[in-house]
C-alpha cells in the first residue's frame, strides 16, 4: 500500500513511516516474476527501538545508540542540529560545497521531475521518504526556520517541527540515498538533492561525530589510523603479496614480480583494499596485464596507501581531505609520475576529480583511471588476445562515480567490444546508468538489518537490468558474467545474486574488467575466471 | 505617479538580479562536483570527459562551443529535460514559459515601435506594428491559459500539493492576476497603440497617455511583479547559468588554471569550525587535513 506521507510527518507521526512489502516492490523480470522466488522481507527486532532509529521505515544504517534519553538531551541535540545548519550555511566551514548547496535548497520548483530518476523511489514501490525531495524539502524548511524571521518565513515557505524525531529520522532518512546523482541530470534547474543528502550526512559526522560505523569509525577513522578499512596493515599486504605472486605462477605460469615502494616508477597503482581480501584475482590481474604491457608500476605499502578508498566523498569533508592529502604525500614520496587508480569507482570519482582543488603545490600530482590505460593496452595490441576464450554473454555496470560523475564512457566498451563476443549493453547505460544499489557505502554497511534494505531497495534496479540484459539465456546451463569494474558495485551486485541466488537459478556470475582480459590471453591455459 | 512605480520597479529588478548574480559569483569555489555529459567536451556525445585519454593533463583540452550553445539553447527555448523526464508537466510548463518569451518579445517590439515613431522611420512601422499584435495576442493567451493551468495542477495533484508552500501558489496566482489584467487591459486597447504611446512616454520622460482603470491596475501589478520577482525562486533564470555553467558542467581541473592561489587562501585561510569530537574547530582545514602523519600517528578521536 502506498501511504500519503507528509513533509510534516517526520516530525509527528509515531512508529514506522514506512512499511516496506514484497508486494509494494518493483516488479522483477523472470524467473522472479513468480511468488515464492523471493525471501520475504523482516521486522527489526522490537529492542532496537530502545537505542537507535527504527521510526523511519524499520532499517538501522546509523548502528550507534543515539537517541535522547530525556528531555535536556533532546534539547541539547536540537541546539547542535541548529549549529549544524548554521555551519552548513558558513562560507569557511563549508566552503567545499556552499555554492551547490545554497542553489539547490534556494530554487527548487518542487515538480518531482527528479523522482523518476531515483532507483530507490521507484524499486521501494514510490515511498514517499525515499522520493529525491523529501529529504530536501526538510532541510530546506528547517534552514529557512531558524533564519532571521524563521517562525514568519516558515507560514510562507512551508514549515516542519524541528524536534528529536524529526532530527533522528532525517540523519536515517540520509542513508536512504545512493549518492549516484542521477535525480541531479533529470532535474531541469540543475538542481542536486544527491549533493543535500551528502550535506546532511555531513552536519551529522562534523558536528555530532555521527555516521554508520563502516563509514566512520571502522571506515575512515581506521584506514587513517591502521593503513586501510579493511584493517590490512603493512606487513599482512607484504604477505600477501606474495601470495599473489605464488597464486599467479600457479594459475598462468608466470612469473611475476609485483613491485612494492619502487621508488621513481612511473605509475603509483592503488587499489580498493577490499579487493585484496575478496577478489585476489583482480589485483593479480593487474599486475599480470601490467608486466605484460611493460609499464613501470609500484604498488606502495605505506599506510593508507595501499587503499584507494576515500569514504570521505560520502560523508564528511574533513576525513575525506585527510585520506586524499595522505594518497598525494605517498605519491609525492614515492616520485612516481601519476597516481593510476585500480577498479573502485569512488576512489577514481575521490581522488582524481574532487579531491582536485584540495590539491596544490607538491600534492597535484596526476591522478588517472586504469581504464583509458587498458583500452591502449589492447588497442596496442600489447597482449595476445583471443576473444572467443570468453565466449560467453557478457554485460557491463557502470560504476556511478567513474562514468556520470567522472566521463569514463567508452575504453571499457571499447575493450569489451574486443575482448568479449557475446558483450551486451544493459539499459538505461553509459552516463545514464542505475547505480549498482551499494553506492555511498551501502555495499560495506552490513550492521543491523540493513543488507536487507540494500538487496530489497537499493539493489533492487540493477537486478532488475541484470536480468533483462540476460532474459535470452537466462537458464543457469547458460553461464554469464556481470562485469563490474568498481570493487563496492562488485560487493553489491554479490550480495543481490546471492541473496536471489541467482547463479544457481539464472547461471550468472560476476567480477572486473581485468579478469576478463587476463580469461582472453592466448598463453594462459586454463580459464582465469572460475565460472564452469 | 504611475510612472515612477514604474521607473522604481525596473530599477529594483536589475539592482536585485545584479546582486544575487554578485552573491553567487563571490562564493568560495566549490569541490569539483561536475556530472556528464558535460556539453563543451568533444565526447560529450556519448558522455565522455577528457579522463577517456591517458595521460589527460598532458594533452591539450579542447572544448566545444557548439555542444554546449545547443545544450543551452534546447534547455532555454524547448526545456528539454521537463520534455524528456516529466511529459506530462511539460504540456503546461512549456506554453507557460513560451508565454513568457513572448511577452518579453512583445516588451522589445513596443519599444522598436516607439523608438519607430520617435524616429519617424516609417519603412518599419506596419511589419512591426503587425509582429506586436501577432506576438502579444498570442503571448497573452497562453499566459491566461497556462498559468491557471499549472496552479490548478499544483492544487490537485497531491505530489505537487504536498510539497508546495504559500509562495508556489502565490506566485502563480500573482501572475495569473497580472495577464488577466492585461487580458482586460487589452481589450480597451486591442492593437496595443495606448502601449505603445505609454512605451513613448517612458523613453521620453514625457506625460503618459489617459489609459483605463483596468490598465492602471495592470501597470501597477505588473509594476510590483518586477519589484518581488527578484526575490523569489523565479529568478531561476539566472540561478541556472549557475548550477550548470558553474557546477555540472563545471570540469576545470587545477593543472594549468588560475585556481591554485584561490584554493591555497581557503585551505589555510579558513578555520574548519564544525565541532565533532574528531575536528579541532579552531584549526585551518589545512591544519585539520593533514594532522594524521606518515607514520601513522593520528589524532582521529571518536
């Protein structure tokens, strides 16, 4: 059922806003379209109401107990939320978004052109909280009540209680957004609710410390202090690496060296740390197809610099310029010539567009995606490849922040074109594209029950046009592979083909764009991507 | 009297317009925040960015002015992504807004026909005096019709409704009443002549024409329109050569721009000021972003 929420309901109404149900979702394609082909969705479990927000629609992503516990603490929260708002109007302590921001709250025509664009709106059936607006409308009535003359503006511009709840269900109602900026293409005055919800997230960690855990403290406050998010220090990398080197000659017969703190090398390659764990086989990947290529490459074993990610450009400006100056330092020590970011979407989006303008002097070093690397690569012909090695239908996600937030169209097609005769395009495509559902770290949120958000909502989309690409070999004797050159979207899109096992049902697989290559090369022997 | 409403209402809409142009171009410049397709890139065709070429910073960028004037012109002329996005709304939207230009048309034709009649250049004054009534009537019947029909829109559609404040409906009633009153004003003046005659009388600062009272009260809303238009979201006109030109289409790297000594002033020039308990609100954000060393001593406090 869709229930009419207001903009004045956040403030009011008691118990869960919403109510997500296996009716109300979007539709899926076959074999999903029977009943039964779905687990069904869970309650929270009724303690949790105690200590964190369950009243928005039932999913925790802000893991930390939080809630006032009496009324001075209610008090006391509402008068740091005003000084968050003031500070998010301050043109030094927000300096890195004011201008987008103060357009975006200014001149919105309220025409919900924006709302057709969002995956999580329209995969949750339209609830009304996930809608791009929503969160906006909020911040931007409660900016204009605590201006001069709040109370006076506020019969004109619309108004909301500020109160407890409607502070606790906002922070929530912030990790209900994927970041992929796609309402911000479809809205006709050029408007950004994407950039709102990264605002409010931000008014929460810079003035309360509050933010989900994988985020924060176990995001970017342990990759600042341990070396990586993952919690890989420089000694488990040096081991590993080895590993890798051992796992390669097994697996090709070649013997590769992978350079580590080379110094004065061409190419500073950082990967997202999460693949060393997860995906091995794209990190050894790289260094196969780059020793082969012949570049002069290093990986770095410095901390933080092992680890592309910058969780920062989701959530807090101040971690974010932290984790991107120490990228630039470990580049700059190293003297290498450019910084080449590994297969993680937010990494390319972090390091080489936004963290552009906190870079000056000895720290603007170039920064560059693998991607246009491997296209020359193969175009070169560098490699001996053969494509009917990966004689398999084949689809392409695009990673939000590499190909709407960054340009990165085409090498990929280009490269898969070649590579891959059985290559299909997904749709809608290329800038255009859904976010893979795990975007602004949702792929890493797993407390709680929000994966279950995640592979119901935000994941849902991407599903959807995984399926259709595939809908003319959809049986599982039919083995098809998800090429997903972004180490979170890769996380995410594991997580909905587990939980709609979908590999047994449907014989899909997933993985990088490198494993693909490396399957293609004449000399290796046997399959490098483990799907048969 | 009449006349300096007038007078005073022209001169508060440009002073109003040129400052929030001045607010919005002083403002520190943002964090790199660009979506593609970006329209001056050559690849925008297929959404592409100079980050599709290796070694990008090496290779000279070019841009194109064709791709990025046709963006703007299908935006402006057409409202292309209402168009593409949200058909249902555009049905109302564009009318509304090609009222609009034609209206602001018609504004230019009256002031080429009185400068016409100042000047006494008659070669033009029937191709003109045509184009006015053409251009008017058609201007004015399309504001009367849809400026009515997106406020009926926005009262019963409960997605609009729900979201809308006084001032959407206000704004759109405010020029309802203003066209209706030109509508009526109009029909005492059917070929626009008393407007233009007004139109020569402002440009001279001479005695305006005896007009009706509908015509009074038409100059008069049509007056404070101007004076409050400024103030308002209206002025999305001109905030959009903003969030596009200054944000979303905004691909400016630091390597090789003129940003760096801006850039350097924020970062050590500005002091951090949130509160959190792992920000020192009394430091730089320079001082802030590089507080965590080499060695891995950090004082991220949680």
């Amino acid at each position: 059922m869709r229930e009419r929420i207001a903009i004045q309901d956040i403030a009011k109404k008691e118990g869960q806003l919403v109510k997500i149900t296996l009716e109300d979702l979007m539709k899926l394609p076959p074999p999903y379209d029977k009943p039964g082909m779905e687990p069904n969705v869970t309650e929270p479990k009724p303690e949790w109401s105690q200590n964190y927000v369950t009243e928005l629609d039932g999913y925790v992503a802000i893991d930390i107990p939080w809630k006032p516990k009496n009324k001075e603490e209610e008090e006391a929260m509402v008068q740091k939320f005003i000084n968050g708002l003031k500070k998010l109007m301050d043109k030094e302590a927000n300096w890195t978004f004011l201008q987008p921001l103060l357009l975006s709250l200014e001149y919105c025509a309220r025409c919900q052109t924006c709302s057709d664009a969002c995956h999580i709106y329209i995969s949750s059936g339209r609830k009304e909280i996930y809608r791009p607006t929503y969160r906006a409308e909020i911040l931007r009535r409660l900016i204009k009540k605590i201006s001069s003359g709040g109370n006076f503006k506020a019969k004109f511009l619309g108004d909301v209680e500020l109160n407890a709840k409607t502070i606790l269900r906002l922070a929530e109602c912030a990790y209900r957004c994927n970041l992929c900026r796609r309402c911000a293409q479809y809205c006709p005055l050029g408007l950004d609710n994407g950039l709102i919800a990264r605002e409010i997230r931000k008014l929460f960690v810079q003035e309360f410390g509050i933010a989900p855990q994988a985020l924060h403290a176990q995001g970017t406050a342990k990759h600042l202090t341990t070396g990586s998010s993952t919690g890989l220090t420089p000694d488990g990398l040096k081991d590993m690496i080895e590993f890798f080197e051992e796992e390669i000659k097994e697996k090709t017969g070649k013997n590769i060296k992978i350079p580590v703190d080379e110094k004065g090398s061409d190419i500073l390659l950082i990967h997202n740390a999460g693949e060393f764990l997860s995906w091995p086989e794209n990190i050894e990947a790289f260094a196969i197809i780059f020793e082969e290529a012949g570049l002069d490459w290093t990986l770095s074993s410095e901390i933080v610099g092992y680890d592309a990610v910058n969780y920062g450009v989701w959530y807090d400006d101040v971690q974010f310029s932290r984790i991107a100056l120490k990228h630039a330092e470990i580049a700059r020590k190293l003297d290498v010539n450019r910084v080449v970011v590994g297969e993680c979407g937010h990494a390319h989006k972090a390091l080489t567009v936004v963290a552009d303008r906190i870079f000056v002097g000895e720290y603007q070093i170039p920064r560059e995606s693998f991607l246009p690397i491997l296209w020359d690569i193969v175009r070169t012909k560098k490699l001996n490849l053969d494509p009917n090695k990966n004689d398999f239908p084949v689809t392409l996600h695009d990673p939000c922040n590499v190909v709407r937030l960054m340009g990165i169209v085409e090498p990929q097609r280009k490269i898969l074109r070649e590579i891959c005769p059985k290559f299909r395009e997904m749709k809608p495509n290329g800038v255009y594209n859904y976010c893979c559902g795990g975007g602004s770290g949702f792929a890493i949120m797993n407390s709680m029950n929000f994966p279950e958000f995640r592979t119901k909502v935000s994941t849902r989309m991407k599903f959807k046009q995984i399926l259709d690409a595939f809908q003319d070999n959809i049986s599982p004797e039919v083995k098809k592979y998800v090429c997903a050159p972004c180490s979170n979207c890769k996380g995410a899109i594991r997580d909905i083909l587990g939980h709609y096992n979908a590999t047994a049902n449907c014989g899909i697989h997933y993985g990088g764009l490198v494993e693909l290559i490396v399957n293609a090369m004449v000399d290796i022997e046997q399959p490098y991507i483990e799907m048969f | 009297m009449l006349n300096f409403l007038i007078y005073t209402a022209v001169a508060i809409f440009v002073l109003v317009l040129l400052a929030k142009f001045v607010k919005y171009s002083t403002m520190p410049i943002h964090l790199r925040w660009e979506i593609y397709p970006v329209p001056h890139d050559p690849r925008h065709e297929h959404g592409g960015s100079y980050y599709e070429e290796v070694s990008w910073w090496a290779k000279p960028r070019l841009k194109t002015l064709a791709g990025e004037l046709k963006e703007m012109l299908m935006e402006m002329l057409f409202i292309k992504r209402v168009f593409t996005y949200k058909r249902s709304l555009w049905w109302l939207t564009y009318p509304f807004h090609t009222g609009i230009y034609l209206i602001l048309v018609w504004f230019v034709l009256l002031f080429i026909s009185a400068l016409i009649d100042i000047f006494a250049i008659g070669i033009l004054k029937m191709p003109v005096y045509y184009l006015t009534l053409v251009v008017g009537s058609i201007a004015i019947i399309l504001l009367l019709i849809f400026s009515l029909a997106l406020f009926i829109r926005r009262v019963s559609d409960w997605e609009l409704r729900s979201y809308s404040s006084f001032l959407d409906y206000f704004n759109l009633i405010f020029i309802f009443a203003v066209v209706l009153t030109g509508a009526l004003a109009w029909q005492k003046d059917f070929d626009f002549t008393i407007a233009k005659d007004y139109m020569k009388a402002l440009i001279t600062f001479s005695s305006p024409p005896t007009v009706s009272l509908e015509t009074q009260i038409h100059i008069a809303l049509l007056s404070l329109l101007l004076i409050y238009l400024p103030f308002t979201k209206m002025t999305h006109f001109l905030t959009k050569w903003f969030t596009y030109h200054k944000i979303l289409w905004e691909d400016e790297p630091v390597i090789g721009s003129e940003m760096e000594e801006k850039l350097k002033k924020y970062l050590t020039g500005f002091k951090v000021k949130w509160s959190a308990p792992h920000i020192d609100p009394n430091l730089t954000w320079a001082e802030e972003a590089s507080k965590c060393d080499l060695a891995g001593k950090c004082e991220v406090k949680l």
